[in-house]
C-alpha cells in the first residue's frame, strides 16, 4: 500500500514539473556518458600501455663531423668512443650506421630539397638501446650525457 502511494506522488511530481524531469535526465545521461568515456579511456590506455611499453628505446646519438655539441668539439667521435661499455640496465643495442641513418632521412624526408644536399657524411653514428626496464631510461641517459664523443 505504502509502495502505491509512493509511485503516485512521484507521477504527480514528474508530471507537475516537466521541465525539470526533462533537465534532471539529460545532466543523468550526460554524466553516466562522461563516465563511460572515461572508463573507455582508461582501458584503452592501458591496453596500449601494455604493447608499446617493451619496445621503448634510447637513442645516443654520437658526433658528427662539424657537430655543434659541446662533447664534440665538431670533431667526429672515434671507433673507441663508439664502441664503448653499455650499462647493466641494456637489454639489446642497435647501431645504426651514416648509411642506414641516410637512408632513414631519405625516407622519411621523401624528395625535398633538404635531402638533395645532404650527404651521408654530415649525419650521425647512432646506437639504438633496448632496455632492461623501461622506466630507468633516466639512469642511461645520465651515463651517456656529457660523454666525450656523444652528441645527444
């Protein structure tokens, strides 16, 4: 009986005021759809969290002929420089020779006339690293940065 009397006092105030049942269901609507979109979101994000996070890499670039870093004194960096001791943090290095690196631009670049000029010479030496844990990218980059013949 109770249950009766509910029901119809709720019909007699729905129907009293329209405008604000109208209102109250659209801002119910548009909440629950942010929160789904939200929800949505976030699963995405941590599926593609999961795929990419092992193919993080570090690349070290080494010196060019007439580089402008600081380690470099726009001298190139030597074989002995190049092939230096990696860290225990390294699961696998790439190198990547001038000629890979130019065929990389020309890609990259397609037909412009910046890939015209430039030769494989004026690019750079550079290691690939593959890492143990992605997240100590940092510890590797403060090995390596302010290092006689690396560049960047």
């Amino acid at each position: 009986m109770k249950l009766r009397f509910i029901l119809s006092e709720v019909g007699k105030g729905l129907s009293r005021n329209r405008a604000m049942s109208v209102a109250v269901i659209l801002v119910t609507f548009v909440s629950l759809l942010f929160v789904g979109i939200a929800g949505l979101t976030q699963m995405q994000v941590s599926k593609m969290k999961s795929e990419w996070y092992d193919k993080i890499e570090v690349t070290i670039y080494m010196c060019a002929i007439n580089d402008a870093a600081a380690n470099c004194n726009a001298t190139e960096a030597s074989d002995a420089q190049a092939s230096a001791e990696m860290t225990p943090y390294v699961a696998h290095v790439y190198e990547e020779t001038k000629e890979e690196a130019y065929e990389n631009f020309q890609r990259l670049n397609g037909n412009n006339a910046l890939t015209q000029w430039t030769t494989p010479d004026m690019l750079q030496f550079a290691f690939r690293i593959k890492l143990v844990n992605p997240e100590q990218y940092s510890v590797v980059k403060e090995e390596f940065s302010g290092t006689a013949g690396v560049s960047e």
